[in-house]
C-alpha cells in the first residue's frame, strides 16, 4: 500500500476525527520478516493436549486432501477440515503442530478480510486460494516467515490490484476480474502438481500489475494536469477581466474600443498572464498600455501643449506596444493590421480635435469562479487525507465506488477522484466530502503487504517495536538466528521469554544436561574476579560427562552472572554460573574451539588502536 501513490486497507471510524486511528504500523517495506513465527505461533495457537490429538494423528496426505476438498469459505481451514471428518466420521485430527499453524491461518485470513476488504464478487474469486495458503502452511517452514513464501506475496499482489475494483467499473474492470481468475486457477493447480512454480506466478503477476498500475499513473496525472490548466485559465481570465475592468471603471471609451478591449485585447491579456506571470514585466507593460490607450482617448477642454506634445508620443508608441502584446492575434495578421488600424485612426480623429462619442463600457462578467473557503474547523479532518489515498464511496445512488485521491486543492477546497483505470471519476468540495465523512459514507482503504501484514499481526507482531523484540529474541529460539549481543543490548525480559518458549516447545531435541552449580558441589577455587574471555558466538567443547559436547555460548546474563549455551538450532543446552565456567575451564574441562567477535567487539578494538 505500494510503492508510488500511497494506500492502506486499516477499516477506520467514521468520525470526524477518525484518521487520528493509525493502521498497522508496519509496512510494506518489513517484509519478509527476518526470522520465523513459528515459536510465537505455537505458544498462542497450539490448544490443550487431548487423548484423541494423540492417539489419531491425520495422516498429511489425508489432511491435504480435505483442504483441497473445501467448498465452504465461511469458515477457517480448520474448521473447513473438522466439518469434513466430522461428515464422514473419520476420527483422526491434524498434530497439535498442524493444528496452530492453521489456527494461526485462520485468524490472519479473518483480520485479512475484515481490514483489508474486497467488493463482491471479486472477493469470493480469491477463497480458493485460503485452501492453498493452509496446504502450504502445514508443509513449507518458509510459509512461518511472513512475506517470504511466495503465496504470501501472491495474496498480497492480488489485494494490491483488486483494491480499486468495484462492480460499477463495466469492461474497465472486466480486465482486473479474468487476471485474478487466471492466477487463481493457475496457482491452485499446486494440488495437483507440487512443482508448480508458485514464486513464476507471483513474479509474472506483479509484472502485469505494475505495468497497469503505471499506465492508470499516466492516466490520473493528465487528468491532473487538465484540472490544474483548467484553474490556471480560471485564474487568468479572472486577472485580465479584473485588470480591463479596473481601467474602465475610470475612463469612458467609444464603443469601438470598448469591443476591442473587451474582445481580443482581453483574451491576450489572458494569455500575458499564463504565459509569463502575473509579476512579470510583461503584465505591468499590459496594465500600463491599457491605461494609456483609455486615457489617450478622453475629451480636454482646452487641451494645454503638453497635453498635445503628449498625444503625439502615444500615437507613435502606442501602436507598436499593442501590436506586441496582441498575443491573441499573432497568428492572423489580417485581424492584427484590422485592431492597430481601429488604433490608429481613433488617435486621428483625437489630432484632428474630432470628437468621440465616448461612453460607460460595460464590464466583462466572468461568473463566480471562486469556491469559499470552509470556515472554522469544519475541514479539519481533511487535513490528513492525502493524495493516492484509496477511498470507498457511497454516494447513494447504486453500488459504492473505490477511487483513488488524484489532486487536493487547497485554495479551491475541492477534491479530485480517478478509478482504477486512472479516469477521473468524482469531483468534491472539501464541505460534501466533509458530511459523507460525518455519514459514515466513505471509508479508507489501504494495502501493501497486506496478508503479510495479517500474518505478522495474528501472531502479535504488529508494530516495529515488537518486531525488534521478536528480531532479538529469535537468537535463542529454535531456527533463529544467532545471538551475536550480550543480554542487556536487547532487554533481559525478551531473553528470559524466548527461553521459556525453548523449554516449553523444543520437544523435537530435548536439553541434553544442564550443568548447574548443585548445592553439594563444592566450593571452586578459581579466581571469581576474573571475567571469562569469550566472545559472545565462542564455541566450546565441553568433555566433564560421559559425552564430548559441543555448544556456542549465545547470552551472558550479568544480573545473574550466568553464562547460556545453545546447540546449533539455537535450543539451549546449557546454563553455567561464572564461578563454575572458571572452575572448568582451570580443570582443562573446556575447550575453544573457534571464536566468533561481535560487531561491537570489532569496533571496540579499532577504537583501541585507533587510540593507541
């Protein structure tokens, strides 16, 4: 919700002051995650521990076979799967494991739906695919990892294109439906054929996304830029009306020049101002011409020498002034000659001491063009909707609309909408969209990432913070990553949670021994004061059992002083007080076997020598 224009799917209240609720906090750019959920998964999802989960585990191959065999999308997988069984009386049911993944499944295609909805029928075209994601939840780890697998960013490319359907759309939408039902029948061929390359369909489907999603770009930006030409023109003939205007209000002029003024004169005067400016030098030189032009005109009494002297330097100048700012006219020199000419021969007739019959010309009406500004804090909801904003629209006269925010107009107070095909579609003032916000009659829409944004939320990960937490915590959870930090960096808590998580879930390789000081142990002799020199990432062998063991050293928990080692799936292994790591190491118990320095270490030491 995504690269380019910005937009979400977060259902918000439809108050004035809804926008305050922020979506889920992280984006597009998260994803895929850097490690997997799968720990935090089975400690929220995996239910109570039952005779019958144990004794009749389903075979994959069956449980498979009634995924695919869903036809009822109202509810979950694994409530799709149990009304099966429960039809035919089979009483075998998916493990424990199986059974959270595809609760966890669940209660992500629910948020999924429910904050980041389709319209109808397009929506019910993508259920299929819940059967798929849930077939490849319980045999792929990498589907554990939110953003990595590609149904992931199949779902997420789907709702990314399908966000501005709706059923009003006609043959601009006929498109978007038959691309989903083509990607839809294709990647559900997996049932059938597990080769199927999932990761060529995504790719090959956010190609052709990407491919419309620019063309409705270019689209929306003419519709853009004609909207902005149309108030750029509004601008300009409201400036050279005011400017004529102004001029006649203090001079009276002959009927003939009143029609030029208000006549070509004007529409050039339009075209000095979009041209170059209404600060521009050209401008000043149209206002001043039309002021010397009216007053060249007007009748004196007893017209004094200077007032003579004056009109013959205005007969020579005046012309050649005209005749260059006629924009209107440069390209018929006919109608040009014809205006300087009408010029020319009404400054005769002034030589000559003729009289003209001059009058009060009427000035040029150009409408009322402004839109007032709202008043007070009417609009204050508006000030955060931004352009590329997806929005649903009921305007009460059919289906509701999907549009996308194209152009906000402050000065105007007017908001412009285009479709999914980049065509402009609704026009509003910042007032009626203010009162369907006040009815309840707009809703914002958001994508990006969004079922992977649904998976990371389902399982507790829906903010950046509680992805550094979860970041951390995976060096000590089964398949994480390394711990390369010692315990304070990433928060003491995290550590003590993860490895609760370790001793209640690691049932595939339990803790081999746990060497911890016994009560009966006797008192060690190494020096205490002395702080172990080992790199958090050492690997040691340990030779005190019956075993050789081996096992990196993950956390040191200084509040405790005790040291904690992993295996090589990150399960912990061990837990040594730092008086009893001295004491084994002095007895030649313990070995290095290879040291692996820290970041923080590296740079530590360059500091040192950089020092030194």
């Amino acid at each position: 919700m995504a690269a380019g224009r910005p937009c979400s799917t977060v259902g918000l209240s439809h108050s004035t002051d809804y926008l305050e609720t922020s979506p889920l906090k992280l984006i597009a750019e998260h994803f895929p995650l850097p490690c997997s959920l799968r720990e935090l998964v089975l400690k929220r999802y995996t239910p109570a521990k039952t005779a019958a989960n144990n004794e009749q585990p389903m075979p994959l191959e069956e449980l498979l076979q009634y995924l695919k065999n869903i036809d009822s999308f109202d509810l979950t997988p694994l409530e799709a799967v149990l009304l099966q069984t429960e039809a035919i009386g089979d009483p075998a049911l998916p493990t424990t494991q199986q059974t959270a993944i595809l609760q966890w499944l669940g209660t992500a295609l629910q948020n999924w739906q429910q904050s980041f909805p389709l319209e109808q029928p397009l929506a019910s075209e993508l259920h299929p695919l819940h059967a798929l994601a849930a077939a490849l939840a319980v045999t792929d780890p990498n589907f554990l990892i939110p953003g990595a697998h590609p149904v992931h960013r199949l779902l997420d490319t789907l709702q990314a294109r399908a966000i501005g359907w709706h059923s009003r759309l006609g043959r601009a939408g006929a498109a978007t439906q038959q691309q989903i039902a083509k990607t839809v029948e294709r990647a559900l061929a997996w049932f059938d054929d597990t080769d199927t390359d999932l990761a060529a369909i995504c790719t090959e489907l956010a190609a052709v996304v990407q491919r419309d999603q620019a063309r409705a770009g270019r689209m929306a930006q003419r519709v853009v830029e004609a909207e902005q030409g149309r108030i750029k023109s509004a601008d300009a003939r409201r400036q050279a009306a005011q400017m004529i205007n102004t001029a006649l209000e203090k001079f009276q002029a002959p009927e003939a020049i009143g029609a030029f003024l208000t006549g070509p004169w004007y529409a050039s005067a339009q075209l000095v101002v979009l041209k170059f400016g209404s600060d521009s030098k050209p401008w000043e030189k149209m206002i001043a011409t039309t002021d010397t032009l009216l007053d060249s005109l007007q009748t004196v009494e007893e017209p004094a020498d200077n007032r003579r002297q004056y009109i013959f330097e205005v007969v020579t100048q005046l012309p050649k002034d005209i005749s260059h700012l006629l924009l209107s006219l440069q390209h018929d020199s006919e109608a040009l000659e014809d205006a300087v000419g009408l010029i020319e021969f009404t400054h005769l007739r002034v030589l000559r001491n003729q009289p003209l019959e001059l009058g009060q010309i009427a000035a040029i009406d150009v409408g009322d063009e402004d839109i007032a500004k709202g008043e007070g804090d009417h609009f204050d909801a508006l000030d955060r909707v931004e352009v590329g904003q997806w929005w649903r629209v009921d305007l009460g006269d059919g289906e509701p609309l999907r549009l996308q925010l194209a152009l906000k107009l402050e000065r105007e107070q007017q908001l412009l909408f285009t479709n999914q095909a980049g065509i402009k579609a609704l026009q509003q003032s910042y007032r009626d969209f203010a009162e369907l916000l006040a009815r309840q009659k707009v809703t914002a829409l958001h994508c990006g990432a969004s079922f992977s944004t649904s998976l990371a939320s389902a399982a507790g990960i829906d903010s950046t913070e509680q992805l550094g937490i979860l970041v951390d915590a995976a060096a000590v959870l089964p398949g994480g990553m390394a711990v390369e930090e010692p315990a304070e960096y990433f928060g003491q808590e995290a550590i003590d949670e993860s490895i609760e998580h370790i001793e209640q879930y690691a049932v595939d390789e339990p803790v081999e021994q746990t060497r911890q000081e016994a009560p009966d142990e006797p008192a060690p002799v190494a020096d205490t004061n002395v702080e172990p020199d080992l790199p958090m990432g050492t690997w040691l062998g340990f030779h005190d059992g019956d075993k050789p063991l081996m096992a990196k050293l993950a956390v040191h928990d200084r509040e405790k002083d005790n040291y904690i080692f992993v295996n090589r799936k990150g399960i912990k292994i061990l837990q040594l007080s730092k008086e009893v790591l001295l004491q084994m190491m002095d007895d030649g118990l313990i070995d290095i076997l290879q040291t692996s320095s820290t970041f923080r270490d590296k740079v530590t030491q360059a500091q040192r020598q950089t020092e030194e």
